[in-house]
C-alpha cells in the first residue's frame, strides 16, 4: 500500500500539470481509541498498532511531503466506514455486505460482545460527492478532512435493521468481543469538509441500506457463488481450524 501511494504521488510530480491528488485515508484508522468524539482532525494518533493504521498515517505524511517539497497540490480525505453497492461479503470484508449476504441466507447475525459498539457508516455516493468536491476546491489544498455521515450507529442495530429490511427471522447471535478492536465508538466531525468542500451527505442510514440490499438482490446469484463462508468466520478462526 505504501510504495504504491508513493509511485502515485511520484508520477502525479514527473508527469506535471496535475491539478489535484485527492488522498483516499482512513478516519477509522488513525484517531486514537481515547479521543474525544466527535472525532476532529487534529485528534490522530501516534500509538497505531496494525499495519493497515501505520500505512494510513503514513501515506498523509508522504502527501505532506510532495505538496510542501514539489507543490503538489494534496487533498487529504479520512473516509468512515464506507458501505454501498458494489461492495461485496467474504473473510476479509466489511460488517455490512457480510451482515446482508447472511440474512439473505436466513442465518443468524453474529455480534461480537453486546453490540453497544458504534460506527459512522457512510454511503459510498456521499463519499463519492465529496471526492468530487475536494477535486475541485482551491480553498482544500493541504488540508485533511474526515468523510462520514456523522450519525452515530450501534451495531446491534445495523444488525437488526438489516434482518428487518431483507426479512430474516434467524436474529442474532452473541459472541465474545474481539481482543484487537479497541474502539467501542466511532462518530466524525464533519464540520471541515463542509466548510472547504461545502460536503453535505444526503443519504439517510435506511436508504443507504436499502439501495445496498437491492443490489445484492440484483446480484445474487454472483454472489452467492464466490461468498460462501459460515457467519462469525474470521481470519483467525479460519487459521486456527487449518491448524487443528
């Protein structure tokens, strides 16, 4: 991930007469687990402890870089918990499109503790809209802004919503909470995105999902086929199962 956002920041400065190199980040990944929400810029982090956050980071400071040593005119966005159509289930995926594929399989949704956890889950057209927009504004030019919907929504009730909209009647299932996932709640302020790109997502959580459920609807025998895997199956129960 690293030596490919540098090739690309490289090539935008040898190639010349680039506009604007819009950074795709990750607001999930780099703010500290303590931080006070809403989540604001300035609140990252220097305690990451997976790959996946320290390659976040440090592809804003390699945009840092090219923009203060070559001009290169850097936007850097922090995306939250995209979700959409397009998206599809499997291992390594995320809670939405795998929520979906199992309650249209009929099968329970797994929580892991007792879903009082908390994303800021935004549909991937307001993200898209904003990426637009950070294309186009001068006033942007070097500056981080989160992308998200900024609504606050437990897990437990993502899940319930999805077994409501696609009709499942499997419900949900309770396991121990993952040792790794150290943030109990996610919430952005997206109060610099709306003063430098005027950034107003429209789509509400309902809607979202539900043009996502259709999707999958349209979808289904494709991906049906290529997502078979059992709910709650995570990389390292699949590991431990190749093992023993």
């Amino acid at each position: 991930s690293q030596l490919g956002t540098i090739k690309m920041l490289e090539h935008a400065v040898l190639q010349g007469g680039v506009k604007r190199f819009v950074y795709a980040g990750s607001g999930c990944a780099i703010y500290g687990a303590q931080a006070p929400l809403p989540l604001k810029e300035e609140f990252i982090s220097m305690h990451l402890s997976t790959p996946y956050q320290i390659s976040k980071m440090a592809g804003e400071l390699y945009c840092n870089f090219y923009w203060h040593h070559y001009g290169l005119p850097i936007v850097k966005t922090r995306f939250f918990n995209s979700y959409g159509p397009g998206e599809v289930p499997g291992q390594y995926r995320n809670v939405i499109p795998n929520f979906i594929y199992w309650a249209m399989k009929g099968q329970p949704l797994p929580i892991t503790g007792e879903g009082e956890m908390t994303r800021d889950f935004t549909y991937v057209m307001d993200i898209v809209d904003a990426l637009m927009q950070a294309g186009w504004s001068e006033k942007a030019i070097g500056e981080e802004m989160n992308i998200a919907s900024a609504r606050e929504i437990e897990i437990v009730q993502l899940a319930e919503t999805i077994n409501k909209l696609t009709d499942n009647k499997a419900g949900l299932t309770f396991t121990d909470r993952r040792k790794w996932d150290t943030k109990s709640r996610l919430l952005a302020s997206i109060d610099k995105a709306k003063n430098l790109l005027g950034y107003d997502p429209q789509t509400t959580f309902d809607e979202g999902l539900e043009q996502t459920i259709q999707w999958f609807s349209d979808n289904w025998d494709a991906i049906n086929r290529d997502a078979e895997f059992p709910p709650g199956m995570s990389s390292a129960v699949k590991n431990y199962l190749l093992k023993h």
